[in-house]
C-alpha cells in the first residue's frame, strides 16, 4: 500500500562501497519506504579496486525506482541529499564523462605515491592544514600523482578530478560542486581556511580549477534535473542538498551534533566521531581532525580498515559450510560466544587483519590469537574477536581523554550494534553506556537531516535530532567484569607492543 502524506518527505541515498541504500522519511525522522542492493567492485589487479560510473549510476536508479513504488506523489518529496564513502576518485572529461572506471577508496596502488608525498612535505605541518596525520595511498593526492605517472594520457585529458559523491550529485542536477566533509580527506583541502590547499596542487601539478568548487554541507543546490527526474521518477520540484561523508551524516542520525557527543559505526570497517567545538590536532598524530556536518564544529574520526570484517573473516573461514543464512550463522556464533566468560577464559586478538590504522598506523600490522590453550572452543573465539573491536574502542576512547575531551556516552551504529552481546562487551570495556538508535539507518537519516536543515524544514540541528532521533536502548557498564577487563585490555596492549616490531 502506498504511504498517505502526514508530512513533507525527505529522501537520501548512502553511496556505500558494497552495498546502495536509498530511504524516504517523514519529517520526525519515521522510514516511509527504504531499499538497498548490492554492488560488485571490479578487482582487475593487486591492489587495485574499481567501480563502474555507469553501472553504478543505473543501479541508483533502479534502487529510487524501488523506492519511490511506496509513496503517491514524487512531488511530496521535499528534499534529498547524498551520504557517501570519501576519497573514491573519478576524473571527467570535458564533457563531465568519466575516463576511466571510478578508483575505490580502499585501492592502494598508489602507496609508493603515497610515500613520495609523505618525503616532500612537512606532515606535521600538512596535520595541521589538513586534519590527516599521515599520507595514506587512500587520500585522492596520491591518486592524482598515480594517474600523472602511470596513465599520463587520462592526466591531460582530465577536466576535473572529482570525487564519487561529486559525480553523482552532477547526475542528480546537472551541477558541478563538492562538498565540504568528502574532501577532508583528500589531503589537499585545508579545513580551518576551508578552502584548497595551494601548495599540495602545485606538486600535484594541478590547478584549482582542475577541481569542483566546493560548498558547505547543507547547501541548496538548486533541484533534480529533468533527466535525472526522468530517469529516476522523482519530481523536478524536489531540491537537492549537499549532503555529507557517510560517518559524518552517521553522526548527524544519531544525534552526534554536539562538543563531546560520540559515535560508532561497526560495519565492515571500525569507525568513531567525536564532536568538538574548534579543530583538535592531537600532537602524537593519533586522531582525524575533520569538519562536522554542523558549520563551525569538527569531529575527530579514528578508523580502522577492519572491524566487523573480522567476524566475517571468521565466519566464511570457519563456519562457511553451514547450511544456515548468513544471519542465522551470526545468531549462532554470538550464543556460543555470549556461554564465555568474559575475558574469554586468556584468550586475546589483535584484530588487524588488514593492518593496523588509528592509533596505531600501523598497515603492516598481522591479526593474532594469543593464549590460545586446549579448552578454548569455537564460542572462545568468537567472544576474543567481540572483544578486540571493543579494546579497539576503549584505545580510542583513552586517546580522547588524553587531549581532554570527555565522552559521557557512546552511540553505537552498523551492523555491530545489532548484537545485544556485543554492545554489552563494548560497554563493559569502555565503562561507558552504549546508546542504541531506534532508527539503525544513521547515515540514510542524517543525510535526511541535513536536506531538511537545508531547505528549512527544520530551525537548526538541534531541532532535528529533537524530532528526528530517538534512542531505543542503553546498555550500562557491569561493575563485575571491570577488573576482568582491564586485565585483558592491558595485556591486549602489550602484545600489540611487543609484535609491532616483527610484523
């Protein structure tokens, strides 16, 4: 049956990396209509990772098609935006027709790039600039100096270096921007002066206008183009927003808007947001420094490359011959783990197994089970994987409090926060309570939120999460396993530092 209208509608599409997810929301933050469909990446060589522009394109346009069967009047969509992944490059032609397929973010076939940049610049001084405590072969500036070197044909072809949310949101209006919290981090884009930093071009080879202008998150961009419209279904009358990077629009949908305030997102990948009122450089170069969605606040944003990936990895490895759906073989693995004790009787992983990112960056780290002995099961292990996400979490969390910013509660978001057993480890870990939304899509709501803001619907931020985010569950610390795991958390630690130098 199709949705009556109570309420103006807001529509978001998150640009994910595997998976495309498109919802429609009232205006108090309720889903209307939400699809997703997977998306394969393209593997044609190590290290290298791509996405088709014009594959991916028509599955948006599929998926808003799903979409839209739900609701009566395309036109009673008020406003869309876009949440995206950061840094996956597409360099367009005169005529804004990509090149070549769409680098992924999790490419590193620039990594010797990467290092090149690292060796001509100061990178504590490029920190301060730029947020980004290390040149990394994700950033688009090795990208860049990639194409120039290995495809130098593309290189001079190329009329703008656009990032993916940059093209899709071309194809959504017709109009050529970026926007802010996509490109800090492509190390090239100063945040405090919130514009591009000249130097890092001029190594690149590059000019400004080689590059979109770029505005704010939460700018009208003016509407959906009448070839989008036709393409797609929506209504020419529907304004689009700019949108924001998916964690950072994750943020917004959970309520994530204010000094202090954290979040958590166990997906594939590990990653936090904590709001702060000016910009944090944290000395040691431990911790992200990016723009918030909210003009004139930052969030500081550690991540790594694997979290929920790890109990993947464990399940197709170990588990992969059970005839159960992917759901119910992740059921049964949390029961086996939630009959261990915590500590998981001295069993302790170090989940990197795809290196080690903040803080320790570390990419050359090695996943490890430690203490393993005769009377460890399956369930063992399980639990010692829960567990390193949430020693992950507590490292984070220590780093925070040693730049003096205090974190009263931690929203969790993924997939990870579906597991009772698991919120319950990382609250037990960190001594902090772990909030659970009711609405688990924070990215898809955020990026609604921030339509909404943008066009008016709601005063400010604050207005919207009022209205929009409700928190269903809190898990609180259990005074009884503390002392269990600061033991395991200390010694999660210490065989950390005594492998970093053999990995």
């Amino acid at each position: 049956m199709k949705a009556k209208l109570k309420s103006p509608y807001l529509a978001s599409i998150d640009l994910g990396t595997s998976t495309l997810k498109a919802a429609i929301f009232d205006t108090d933050g309720n889903i209307i209509s939400a699809k997703s469909v997977e998306y394969p990446l393209s593997y044609p060589g190590k290290d290298i990772i791509e996405n088709d522009l014009e594959k991916y394109w028509a599955a948006i346009v599929c998926l808003l098609k799903e979409a839209l069967e739900n609701i009566d009047r395309p036109e009673n969509i008020i406003a869309m935006s876009l949440s995206s992944q950061g840094e996956t490059m597409v360099p367009v032609d005169i005529d804004l027709k990509p090149l070549r397929p769409a680098i992924v973010w999790l490419d590193s076939r620039s990594a010797g790039q990467a290092e090149e940049i690292s060796l001509s610049f100061d990178t504590d001084q490029l920190f301060g600039i730029t947020g980004l405590p290390a040149s990394d072969p994700s950033w688009p500036a090795s990208r860049i100096k990639w194409i120039k070197e290995n495809e130098p044909g593309i290189f001079d072809k190329t009329y703008k270096f656009l990032l993916l949310k940059d093209y899709i949101a071309y194809m959504f209006t017709g109009i050529l921007f970026g926007e802010s919290t996509v490109y800090c981090s492509t190390y090239y884009y100063d945040i405090k002066k919130l514009s591009y930093y000249e130097p890092m071009l001029d190594y690149l080879g590059i000019s400004e206008d080689r590059l979109p202008p770029i505005v704010y998150t939460g700018s009208v961009m003016g509407n959906i183009s009448k070839e989008a419209a036709a393409a797609t279904g929506l209504s020419v009358q529907t304004r689009f927003v700019s949108g924001a990077m998916d964690q950072v629009a994750g943020a917004v949908g959970a309520g994530n808007i204010c000094q202090g305030g954290a979040t958590e997102t166990t997906g594939t990948a590990f990653a936090m947001i904590v709001t702060t009122d000016i910009p944090v450089i944290d000395k040691e170069g431990r911790l992200p420094c990016q723009l918030h969605a909210v003009k004139g606040k930052y969030c500081l944003m550690p991540y790594s490359n694997t979290g929920g990936m790890v109990l993947k990895w464990f399940k197709d490895t170990f588990a992969g011959d059970i005839k159960l759906s992917d759901n119910e073989i992740y059921n049964m693995l949390t029961a086996e783990a939630s009959e261990v004790p915590p500590g998981s009787d001295g069993l302790i992983m170090l989940p990197h197994i795809s290196g080690a990112f903040f803080p320790e960056n570390n990419p050359k780290a090695k996943g490890v089970f430690s203490g393993i002995s005769i009377g460890h099961g399956r369930g063992h292990f399980v639990r010692a994987i829960l567990e390193s996400i949430a020693f992950m979490l507590r490292k984070d969390n220590d780093i925070f409090s040693a730049n003096n910013i205090k974190i009263e509660n931690i929203i969790s978001m993924g997939g990870g926060a579906r597991s009772s057993l698991w919120n319950q480890i990382k609250a037990d870990v960190t001594g902090i309570e772990v909030h659970i939304p009711k609405n688990t899509e924070t990215a898809l709501l955020g990026a609604a939120i921030i339509a909404g803001v943008g066009i008016g619907v709601y005063k400010d931020y604050e207005e919207a999460v009022k209205r929009a985010v409700m928190i269903e569950k809190v898990y609180r610390p259990v005074d009884a396993n503390r002392d269990i795991y600061e033991k395991a958390y200390k010694k999660y630690n210490e065989i950390y530092g005594r492998l970093e130098k053999v990995f």
